[in-house]
C-alpha cells in the first residue's frame, strides 16, 4: 500500500482531469484568497493551507485534541512510504516508524502519545516490491504487514499486536480511544475485525466473500464506514480468488457501507460502480465524505463527495483537474484535510491540505 489507506499505487494519485459531477448543486465562488481552490465550483473549501511540499504524502489524520496530524510519505529518497508527525499548521515533520520496511494507516491514540500503524519491518529492512502492473490496475495486501502500536517518544520500539499470517493493516481507533477496526486475511478473506488497543478481544465484523477496508467509526461510536468489494458472479468470484492468492486485489469497482459497531446492520450506500474508497462521517455523522472516480469509472481522475446515510443527496466537493482523496474532518468539525495533486511541482508529487470547512 503506497500513499495509501490500504494499497493505493502511485499510478491512482498519478490523476487526470474529469467532468463535473451532473446534478450537483450550483456552488458558489470561494474567496479571492483562495488561489489553491476551483473558482465558482469548490464552494466548501475556504482558506486552504498547503501542509506538504514535495513526495509523495498521503493519509493525513488528526490527533484527537486537533494540534497534530500523523501522516504517510515517501520523501528525501526513502525507497518505501514511511509514518510521520507534524503540527496542524505543517511545521515540526519527524519521521516516528523505524525507517525500515514499508508502513501504512497511522492514527493517534486517544492522548496523543501513540501511534498505531502497520509496517513489514520485522520481515527485513527493505520493502516488500511493489505490484506487478502487467497485471492491470492492481492494488497489494503485503501477507508482511502486522499492526503495531509507537509511543512517540521512542519510535523505534513499536508493539507488535497483530501475529497471524497475512495482511492486517488499515487500523483506525474508536472515539473513546478503547477498541481498534482494521482489514485482516486471518481467516482466508480480506474482512473486517475490532480489536483492543492491545491487540485483545479480536471480533470478526463481516463475512462476505471480498475485500472489506478502509474502516472508520462514526463520531458517536455507533456505527462503521467502510469500502467494499464483493463479488457476484462466478468469473467475478474466480478472478478475486486468482488475484487473492497472489496477494493482490483489483480496486476498480468498491462501494461504500456502513455498519454498526458490533456487526450488524450492514447497508450500502453507493450503488454507481465504480471505485469509491476513503469514506469518513462529516461532524454530525448524517453524511460520508468520500473519494470517487463515478464520473468516469474507468479514468484516474478521482474528487471528493458528499452524500447521505440513504444513498441520496450525491454533491461533489473538488473540482480540481488531479487526483483529491484520503479526508478527514478536524475533531472541531471545523476544517478538512486531504490529499491531492493539485499545485504539483512535478508528476507523481502528492501533497496534504487543509481547508476551513463551510457547511
């Protein structure tokens, strides 16, 4: 997983331009001071601040007190993604994983003294390779990747809290800081499970054939956004089973779901086939924010969306000619990072943002 949420290759962020989303709602023009926005298009987004300059940077989440962001990046010649720590306003970067391997999905602890992340380091100092694109658009589940849990003043002893064969990775915490959700192939099939923060208490969360990830909790714990892969047909059963074996799955159509924190009450919320991942509750946890390529299914250029927990009210949010995904609201509500291409020096760079949230 490269600049990923779970494995993101670099050709996703490597993004193109797309139409405007139809039927959305006429925006209005943001402020003159805006010069990283869409003028008369990204009409939620007000005072963005670029956090990242160069690399390639990606999954950025805020602590839970909102002064930090912990986030992913691939820079200064490191040959794999590796986790960092910065103030909210970009300044104080440190490298907080060991260097070593190939690391994906951090997110704070509850007081801000940790990190949980996942990283193949115990499996050798280099990282694992990356997918072979002969294959197609195809996304790795490194079988090397365990979960691990960082004080953050002595990085290079993490916790080891995951010790089953195969992927577990994409780990996000619970709003009071107890129990954590992430994506594991322990049982055979890339599903759903809860966990303690000290790798205790494992419950399988979902059981249908296909890949389940992504994972994060409502803001009042109750429920569960998730991206989702399932299968139906029998060639579509066979070529996820093929691409499984070899520790590969195929991105290309996922629909957002929703689920309670305990398992039950599964619902799909996207129904428009195509590759919809990163869904996170806006504040008052009645709509997701996601990213998406549903204005050409088949194309890379991916932009933000907002839409109700009933499938309905669909409004796109960036309108930028690069790849948007990857946001996250601060825990004020109040503002909005993400991950772009947009103000790229170079092609392939891809840097985290900030912007004031307007309703």
């Amino acid at each position: 997983m490269q600049l990923y949420f779970f494995p993101v290759p670099e050709s996703l962020v490597r993004a193109v331009a797309g139409p405007r989303a139809a039927g959305a709602a006429p925006p209005t023009a943001p402020a003159p001071s805006d010069p990283l926005l869409r003028p008369g298009e990204e009409r939620h987004l007000r005072n963005v601040r670029q956090l990242t300059f160069g690399g390639e940077n990606a999954e950025g989440y805020w602590s839970f007190d909102g002064k930090r962001i912990v986030f992913q990046s691939r820079r200064d010649g490191l040959p794999a993604d590796q986790i960092f720590v910065m103030d909210a306003d970009g300044s104080n970067v440190r490298m907080v994983s060991t260097g070593k391997g190939r690391t994906t999905c951090a997110f704070f602890n509850r007081d801000g003294s940790r990190i949980f992340y996942a990283s193949t380091h115990e499996s050798g100092d280099a990282p694992p390779p990356p997918p072979d694109l002969s294959m197609g658009y195809v996304w790795p589940v490194y079988p090397e990747y365990e979960i691990y849990r960082a004080r953050l003043d002595q990085p290079l002893r993490p916790r080891r809290l995951t010790y089953h064969p195969g992927y577990d990775a994409e780990a996000t915490l619970s709003p009071d800081g107890e129990r954590l959700v992430f994506t594991s192939l322990r049982e055979g099939d890339l599903d759903l499970y809860t966990m303690t923060i000290d790798g205790e208490d494992v419950r399988r969360l979902t059981t249908d054939l296909g890949y389940d990830g992504g994972a994060f909790y409502s803001h009042d714990g109750r429920m569960i956004v998730y991206r989702a892969h399932h299968p139906q047909t029998e060639e579509e059963i066979r070529a996820y089973r093929e691409l499984l074996a070899r520790n590969l799955v195929r991105p290309s159509q996922m629909e957002i779901f929703v689920i309670r924190a305990d398992g039950s009450g599964k619902r799909q919320i996207t129904r428009n086939g195509a590759a919809n991942f990163c869904p996170y509750f806006t504040p008052d946890d009645r709509k997701i924010i996601f990213a998406s390529n549903l204005e050409n299914p088949r194309g890379r250029n991916f932009d933000l969306y907002l839409i109700d927990l009933d499938g309905n009210g669909l409004e796109r949010i960036t309108f930028d000619e690069s790849f948007d995904g990857f946001p996250m609201f601060s825990p004020d509500g109040k503002r909005l990072i993400w991950a772009s291409n947009r103000n790229a020096r170079q092609r392939g760079e891809t840097n985290l943002f900030v912007a004031d949230w307007t309703p």
